[in-house]
C-alpha cells in the first residue's frame, strides 16, 4: 500500500510565491535605502566649488549662476536673475573637505592630458574677483562632463548659464601674497556613486532574498531526491520498500506513477518466475520416466543418455534453487560481513579447498544472512573451480563495503565479464560438469547483491587472474 502524508502546494504556486516574496522584498529594501540612507554626493565639482576653494571663503550668490534642469520639449525662458538666499548648503564641509588648498611657491603646473580654457579661466577669476592674471585652471578634456550639454541621446536639455561641471581631476592655481594657493580635485571613482548605490542595492536585495530562495530549494530538491532514490533502488531491487507519497502535488503524482509501476513489475516478475519454477519442477517426471526406460538399452547408449538426464536433472535444480533465492529478501537482520566470510574461509579449509582469507575490515550490513552466504559461496565456488583457489578481503570504502573474491586464473576478454551473469553462460564452452555448474551461479549472487541493494562486477587481475568485487550499503 502506498502511503500519502497530506497535500501541499503545487510548484507553481511555490514558484510564484517565491517570486511574490522576492519582490516586495526588493521593493522594502529599495525603499529603506533610499529613505534613510543619506543622499549621494555630487560625481562632479563646478566651478563655483572651485573658487571657493581657491578663495578660502564662500563666493556671493549673485556671482553664481542659476542651474536648471527641464524635459526637453518643454524648454522655456530661462530665468537668469540672481538665486535667492538660500539655507547653509550641508554638504559644504564634505565639499571643504575633498577641495582643501595647499600653497605653493610656483604656479600649478598640468598633468600630461590636461588642457587648459581662457573662457573657463575668466569666469574662474571672475567668480573670485581678481584678475585672470591671478589664476590657473587646468582640467581632463573629458566631452562627458565638461560640456555643459547634455550626453548624446538624454532625454533631458540641461539648461545652464556658464556654470561647467568639472568630472575628472581639476588643478586649480590662485596667486597669493605668499606664492600659490593650489586645488586638485581628487580623480574621478571607479563607480560613480550612483552605480555605488545600486550594486549595494542589488547585493541587500540579494541576502534579503536567499533566505527564501534557500528554503525554497530545499523543499524543493528533498522529495525529488528521495523519488530518485527510491527509483534507483526499484531499478536494482524490484521488491524494495514503495516511494512515500508527499511533497508537492507534481511530485506526489509522479510518486504515486512510479509505486503503480513498481506494483505492476513485481507481479510481472513474479508471475514469470513463478512459471519458471513450475515448468522446472514439472520436468522432473518425464525425466524420470526416461531414465526408467533407458535401462533396457544397450550399454553405450545408456550411458549417454543417463548423462544427459543428470545434466538436466542439475539445469532443472538449479533453476529452482534461482527462483527460490533471488525472488526477495525475506530476513533482514544485522550481519557481520568480515566474520561471516571468516567462518565460510575455514569452512572452505576444512575440506580442504585453497581459500585464504587477507585483509579484512570490520563491517556490518543489513540483509538475509543465509542469502548473502549464498552468495559469497557461489563466488568462492567459481573462484576455485576456474582459478584454482581464491583470496578474500573486505574494506571500507565511504558508506559501503567493498568485498573482492579474486583468483590467479587465465581470466576472462573484458567484453565477457558482463556476459558471465547472464543465466546459463559459463565461461568454460564445453559445459562439463567436472569443470563447474551449468552457469547459474553468478546470475544468482547478482540477484542477492541487488536485493540488498548492492552490486556486484567482474574484473581481471592486474598480473593475471579475475576478481568478483560485491558492494553492500553499510548499515547505519
């Protein structure tokens, strides 16, 4: 029966949820932002600045000019009578402070790209009020910001009446009774300061958002890993425990799609296994009855034909024995897979079979005991048949338990190894008896190993020589 635990939502209202969320979370923050931080300081110094600079002292209102800033389209009579008194500007002392003069006892002279302006020049000294003789303005050539237009493609017309705005490094020189009084404008940011408030409105945005978006993930990403899972394991083990059906109501859905598959599967394979086991088991009467009248036969054909009947007497029992050992796990318990190879490598020793045992981890798995006996006895088996004895040894490798049966044979070509667990192939072509079973055995530790949902491969031996090498999840 499959087991549902409630609803939830869908991943698309999760989705758009999330969406939802990350925008008004955004819009808060860009709100918060713009409300209480302070606003950002002008990316550019004007001439006035400058001059106040220069001067030591604010220059009147009247000798400034009026800045006006309109849509284009809608430009007007520009009014060019003197500014109002104003309140005291807040940013004069950041102004003081980034423009503070030096003096000198030679005029300034200009960096290697700067140029120089006899009008810029005259209305530095006008503003000051000394003669132009008295000064030295040097500035960057840059079209950006020291034309007072507008950027090519602005949506707006700024209007201003000589008041340039100066955007690179300015060097400005004033005459005094004791030499120079020089200015240099600090050069221009990397980021100008409204990109500065946008990358850290973008990165506040983006730790306000990765809590939900992490959640989100999460909630997302833990049912999808459980139903791969779990489909992983239906793929190894037809019979393993069914998908718990939760989570969104996609996930749900496909959940409950995969256990329907899962159901149908098992009966498929076990109505065929089934089937299998009963033809076998039904052909033992007429073998029987074959075997009895082949008594009265002449001696050579009898012989022949009782081999041939033992040799199907032994295909019929070792299919029942498959079918009966690798339809599911039916014990689940605790077992010790280092003792339990130990005791099966003294067993071996007793009757004296070339078993060594080498290094040995100890690790514990969870499964059917006399399953998983099954199957190292079936390793071991082949081991010694076809290499002439065999050498185990189990290690620990992250959350499995890695066990390697390994021989000093003639080994296999490496495009038959996989070829060796299929029913009834046997890597010795004449299917003797002497030299082995009818080709059952791999394919039947394959099973056990998947059932516990393990693996099991075939390699050759570096020097000569093939190994089975089992994995098994350890338990927990």
């Amino acid at each position: 029966m499959t087991r549902v635990r409630g609803g939830g939502l869908s991943i698309f209202w999760q989705t758009l949820l999330l969406l939802l969320a990350s925008v008004a979370v955004v819009f808060v923050v860009t709100v918060a932002l713009f409300v209480w931080s302070p606003p950002p300081r002008p990316d550019f110094n004007s001439l006035s600045d400058i001059a106040e600079a220069l001067a030591g002292r604010k220059i009147p209102r009247e000798r400034r000019w009026r800045v006006m800033v309109v849509p284009r389209g809608r430009a007007g009579p520009v009014d060019l009578s003197p500014a109002p008194p104003a309140r005291p500007d807040p940013d004069d002392h950041e102004r003081e402070r980034r423009l503070g003069a030096v003096q000198r006892p030679a005029p300034p002279l200009p960096d290697p790209n700067m140029v120089s302006s006899d009008v810029f020049t005259a209305r530095l000294a006008d503003r000051i009020g000394v003669p132009i003789e008295d000064v030295r303005l040097f500035f960057e050539p840059d079209q950006r910001s020291n034309m007072p237009f507008g950027r090519r493609g602005d949506r707006r017309v700024i209007v201003r009446r000589g008041e340039p705005l100066f955007f690179d490094t300015v060097i400005a020189g004033l005459r005094t009774d004791g030499g120079w009084r020089v200015v240099r404008t600090p050069p221009r940011a990397w980021l100008a300061s409204w990109q500065q408030r946008i990358l850290m409105l973008f990165g506040l945005s983006l730790l306000a958002v990765i809590p939900f978006a992490w959640f989100f993930a999460r909630a997302l990403a833990k049912p999808i890993r459980r139903i791969a899972d779990a489909a992983d394991r239906m793929g190894a083990n037809p019979q393993a425990p069914l998908i718990v059906e939760e989570g969104p109501t996609e996930l749900r859905v496909t959940a409950h799609a995969l256990n329907r598959m899962q159901q149908r599967l098992s009966a498929y394979l076990a109505e065929r296994t089934n089937m299998i086991g009963a033809i076998a088991h039904d052909l033992r009467t007429p073998l029987a009855r074959i075997a009895f009248r082949i008594e009265g036969a002449p001696d050579e054909m009898r012989e022949k034909v009782q081999a041939d009947i033992e040799q199907m007497r032994a295909m019929i029992a070792a299919t029942i024995s498959f079918v009966r050992d690798t339809g599911s796990v039916h014990i689940v318990e605790p077992v010790a897979i280092d003792r339990l190879l130990a005791d099966l490598a003294a067993d071996e020793r007793e009757t004296g079979r070339p078993v060594a045992l080498g290094t040995v981890e100890p690790a514990e798995v969870a499964g059917d005991p006399m399953a998983l006996k099954r199957l190292f006895q079936n390793l071991v088996d082949n081991g010694v048949a076809y290499g002439g004895g065999v050498e185990i040894g189990v290690a620990r490798i992250g959350a499995e338990a890695e066990i390697r049966i390994a021989d000093r044979g003639p080994g296999l070509p490496e495009k038959a190894l996989e070829a060796m667990f299929r029913p009834f192939e046997r890597g010795e072509p004449s299917r003797n008896r002497a030299t082995g079973g009818i080709g059952l055995g791999l394919s039947i530790a394959r099973a056990i190993a998947q059932e516990h949902g393990g693996s099991l491969v075939l390699a050759n031996r570096a020097g000569g020589g093939l190994e089975a090498i089992c994995r098994l999840p350890i338990r927990d």
